[in-house]
C-alpha cells in the first residue's frame, strides 16, 4: 500500500501548548489552577472555593463596569506593536444625532436603555424605522429582558416529586408558586411588548423574537398566546421558537397526559410547517417529558429512536435528562439504560451543544451512588477523562461529582484503594465535605485502619472542619474504642489535645462549642492511655462543672493511668469527685486502690476519711428514711 505524505499539515491553533500540557502531570498536593498560586488565596474548603470564585467574577464585572461607565479613561493604548484584535473594544457610541444608524450601533454596543430611548425619540420625530432594526431591537429587549429583570433569580426546578405523586395537588401547588415566581421576570406592557404594539408592520421574526423572550424570561402563558397570533397571521415559526415553546409545556399545562398532548400539538405543527427538527427539540422534549412522570418514563425511549431515525447524534444533556426520567426517586430501576447510555459516552468527545450538556456528569455520577455500582462509576470516570469531556465540569460541578465519587468508593471498596484515591484527588480536583470526612471515618473503621485517622484529623483542620461537633464525636468515638499500642496512643493524645484546644477557643465571630459528656470522657480516656495523668485529672474536672456523669469505663482508664504513673494523688481526687458526684462505682474505686496501690500512711488516712464521710452521709439517708 501507497503512503501519501501531504504536501502540508494544518496545525490547530492550540497544538503547541496542548502538546506541553502533555508533558506536565497534575499536582495532587496543588489547589486547582483557576485559583492564585498564593497560601492566603488558596480556598480550604469548598465553601471557600465557590467565594473565592465569585470574588474573582465579581472583579471582573467591577473592571467591565469601569471600563463602560468611564470610557474616557480608557483611550490610550501603550502597546507597541499594536495589535488590534488584543485591544480593548470601543463600548462607546460614535455616532451622534437621532437617526437609524445611531439607533443601529447603539444595538450592537447592547445599551438597552440608550437604544429604547433613541427609538422612541425617532417615532416622535415621525422618523420610520425599517423592520430589520425594529426586530433587532426586539432581539435585544427579548434577550435581557428589558433590562431590568434580575439574573439573579434562577428559574425553580418543576419536577414532580415521582411518578406515584398526585396530579391534582402536588404539580398545581408547583405551578402556581412559579407562575408567581416569573411574574416579575417579565413586566406588564413592558418596552417589548410596547413597541411590538406600534410596529407598522410585523413578520414571523417579530412573532418569533416575542415568544422566545417571554418563554425566556417565565411569560409562558403569553408566549403561547403569541403563538396563536402568529397563526392566525399565516406566518410560520422557526425551530428555535417551537423548542422554547416545548420547553414552556410544564408551565402552561398541569396534568402529565396533558403536558404530552400540548408537545404533540407542536410537534405536528412543526411537520406541517416543514420545520426540520434538532438536537435541542428533542432535548427540550426530553426535558418536558422529566415532568411527566410515568408517562415521561414510557415515552422517552421513543423520542431517542426518532432520534436515531433522523440521524441526529445524542448530546450530554440528552442522556443527562434520559437518566433523570429513570432514575428519579426511590424506587430505582436496574443499572440497564446507564449502563446502555455509559457503552455509547464511552465511545465519543464530547463538544458543547446545549447548556445542560454540564449536567451529566455530575447527575450520572449520583445515580451511580444511588445504585450503589462502583464499576459504573469507574466507566463513567474514565468517560469523563476522555478527551475534553472533563472541560463540562466547573469548579462547582467538579465538586459535586468527586464527592459523590469519593462516597462511593468510601462505601464499596477495599481502604488502600480508598486512599490512594483521597491523596490523588484531595485537594487538587475536590475539597472533601463533612459527609466525606464523615464516610472516610467509616471506611477506616469498617477495615480496622485506624492508625491513618491522625492524618485525617489533619486534614479536617486545614478544611476547617476542626469545630464540626459531629465530626469530632466521631473521630473521639473511634480513638477511643480500642486500646492500641504506644505509638498510635501518642498520637491520639496528640489529636485529643487539639479538639480540647478547639473547644476552648472562642473568637469574635465564633460561638464557643460546648462540651458534650461524651465527648468529655473520650478526651480523658485518650489522655489517661497516653500516659497524661494531669491532662487527664483536668478532663474529670470538667464534668463537674458542666454537671455531666463519667461512665465506669472513663473513672477505671483514669486509675489505670493513675496507677501506671504512680500517681496515688490523682487517683485519691478520682475516689472524692466519684463520692460527691454519688457514683455507685465509688465504692469499688476505693477497695481498687486499697489492693493496687501502695499508699502511705497519709494517703491511707486521707482515704478512711472519704470513707468516713461515705458512711456518716448513708447514715444520715437512713436516720432520715427512718
């Protein structure tokens, strides 16, 4: 067989820098590289992440700000050469006057407030606007929303909470809370609908544009009443117009059979429209069909053969709703359609195509956990490995899919491979959460591994998670359980004395955390194995002052330390906080130390008087009782 060499090689743009990121490994022991390769700009936790994201954001919105309120600051460029396509661009109106053209680059620059004012000085001025920019400044009010809605709020979720859930209440109570929800979103008599109103002349794009905007912004009700003039006018809709009235199907009907008759009806027009569908029609009729229940659950598979039949490729977001049709709730079908959907993500690179396309990932990856099904979540991992698919993932979604991951393998397997995968994932690509902490402490336990919880416990104080109560009921619960040798004894001491520092320390806007009985006998049990008698005695302390009760096993731990160190004192204030705080162990305390220690005369005489005062108080109880 020939080889033909090509006479040249058209090289991507990237080629060299993605053939030197091929030579760098990633850092485990290194914070993501979104953040500043500084130790006091470096998030802790994941808490800490999102923050320190947003600040960053929020200093570039600071910066575009600047720059578009103050353009005359911003002028001169120093670069030599000058390149124009690295330049900052020009945000300022060069043309002046009222006129069309004025109107035209003010809808390019996207000023909302400028073009609406500048229109309506141009229908005062008895000036005709010609459709095309009419439309484009509908474009552009459609797409911000007349420029005062608020992005902030995010649209609410209209699941139905599963399939068995009434229709009549449930889904009614859902949709009338975001009906009111968008109401603000898209204001009465707003300058959209305004200067559709006074248009001379409209055509399908003016139609299109409205309904696109009014789904967009919540009006679904609107938009499909704008849908209806459009027919009556003859004109036709374009396929983006029928996927955004596909995807406002939840919000204009209630039942679940109805919400499918109304897809039908658009879909039918689109065919006698001789609207070609694609991937984001079946993508919004897949999304439709996560809010119908059982019937979405019945019809979805159907939507994926129509699919294959018009020979339009599957994005993320198709399979990320087709998951989340079937597994949703608790009663959880057989790993069968992920596993189907996992053989063919396997097999492609994915490119952006629908924004919940960055869904997937971390949805498949909670129906993994759900299943419980550690080698599907193997094959997802390395589906997301491949190729670009791990650019779906932002800082939020990456945590969110390795926390899940990590509690997986926190539950299904063997300790080594456990944290084989917590060094090379912790903090490079996740920051554990309490629960993960949580399910590590488990896994620990589970194999008999707990000499590795020191370093744990370090790790809980870089996270910041060193004053999470249940956390530290947990970890004190397990080091104490079990003697273990010196060494490990050490070091539980040594993590003891840090949660009792913990306690201890009260800052301006920290609450102090209170100590708890329990938690008070596992610090003096670790202190008194470590050889700790003092720090131990100041533990027992403790419990009388916050009126707490020790259990048999923390007073015989403390004498046992008493004993090891030869410290009869100690263990003679043990017998007297156990007589005034009437334990029943007091009794069997003291004849423990009559047999087990060697006591001076002094000490023996300090002893009979506890005695004495035992005996003369029971005394006193029965000449009472008498």
């Amino acid at each position: 067989e020939e080889i033909v060499l090509p006479r040249k090689k058209t090289w991507d743009k990237l080629a060299v820098l993605q053939t030197l990121a091929s030579t760098v490994n990633r850092d485990p022991t290194a914070a993501h590289y979104m953040f500043h390769d500084d130790p006091f700009l470096m998030p802790r936790n994941a808490a800490n992440s999102r923050l320190f994201l947003l600040s960053k954001e929020s200093g570039r919105n600071a910066a575009k700000y600047i720059i578009k309120q103050f353009p005359q600051y911003f002028d001169k460029t120093f670069a030599e050469p000058n390149v124009p396509c690295l330049m900052p661009e020009t945000l300022t109106p060069q043309i002046e006057g009222v006129s069309e053209e004025a109107l035209k680059e003010r809808i390019h620059l996207r000023r909302v407030k400028d073009s609406v004012s500048l229109f309506d000085q141009l229908i005062q001025a008895g000036t005709p606007v010609s459709l095309e920019t009419t439309n484009s400044l509908l474009d552009l009010l459609c797409f911000y929303g007349d420029g005062e809605s608020t992005p902030e709020e995010e649209k609410e979720d209209l699941e139905e909470p599963g399939e068995n859930a009434s229709e009549q209440k449930a889904p009614k109570r859902q949709f009338q809370r975001d009906s009111q929800s968008f109401g603000s979103r898209w204001r009465e008599n707003n300058s959209a609908e305004r200067i559709f109103k006074i248009m001379p002349e409209r055509n399908a794009h003016s139609y299109c544009t409205m309904i696109r905007g009014m789904v967009k912004h919540g009006a679904s009700t609107k938009a499909y009443d704008m849908y209806i003039d459009l027919l009556n006018e003859r004109h036709k809709a374009d396929v983006h117009t029928f996927n955004a009235l596909i995807t406002a199907v939840p919000y204009l009907k209630e039942r679940f059979l109805e919400r499918w008759e109304l897809a039908k009806v658009f879909l039918n027009h689109m065919a006698q429209q001789k609207v070609q569908p694609n991937l984001l029609t079946f993508n919004a009729l897949l999304k439709t069909l996560r809010r119908c229940g059982g019937v979405g659950r019945s019809l979805s598979l159907l939507v994926i053969k129509e699919m294959e039949a018009l020979d339009i490729e599957p994005s993320l977001a198709t399979y990320d709703h087709l998951i989340s049709i079937f597994y949703r709730g608790v009663d959880l079908l057989p790993s069968g359609i992920i596993s189907e959907v996992l053989d063919d993500v396997e097999k492609r690179s994915f490119t952006p195509q629908d924004p919940d396309d960055a869904n997937f990932f971390a949805t498949a990856m909670q129906v993994c956990c759900d299943l419980k099904d550690i080698r599907l979540a193997y094959r997802l991992n390395k589906a997301m490995e491949k190729g670009d698919n791990w650019k779906f993932l932002d800082m939020v979604r990456l945590n969110a899919y390795w926390s899940k991951f990590f509690s997986l393998l926190c539950m299904m397997e063997q300790i080594d491979v456990v944290l084989k995968w917590y060094k090379e994932m912790s903090p490079s690509l996740f920051y554990p959460t309490p629960k993960n902490i949580l399910d590590l402490l488990q896994a620990l336990d589970a194999a008999n591994h707990l000499e590795a919880i020191p370093s744990v416990w370090e790790d809980m104080k870089q996270l910041g998670f060193n004053r999470k109560q249940d956390l530290l009921e947990e970890l004190l619960s397990l080091m104490s359980r079990d003697q273990h040798p010196d060494e490990i004894q050490l070091a539980f001491a040594k993590c003891a004395e840090d949660i009792k520092a913990a306690h201890e320390q009260t800052g301006r806007e920290q609450a102090p955390l209170e100590w708890t009985g329990h938690a008070l006998g596992h610090v003096a049990v670790l202190f008194s194995r470590a050889g700790r008698t003092q720090d131990a005695w100041n533990m027992m302390q403790r419990f009388q002052q916050i009126n707490r009760i020790p259990t048999d096993q923390v007073m015989d731990e403390f004498l046992n330390c008493a004993k090891q160190t030869n410290c009869p004192d100690e263990a003679i204030k043990l017998v007297k906080l156990a007589v005034s705080l009437g334990l029943p162990s007091s009794q069997r305390l003291k004849s423990r130390m009559e047999k087990e220690f060697e006591l001076s005369e002094k000490q023996k005489k300090t002893l009979e008087s506890i005695k004495s005062d035992s005996n003369s108080s029971d005394s006193d109880s029965d000449s009472d009782s008498d």
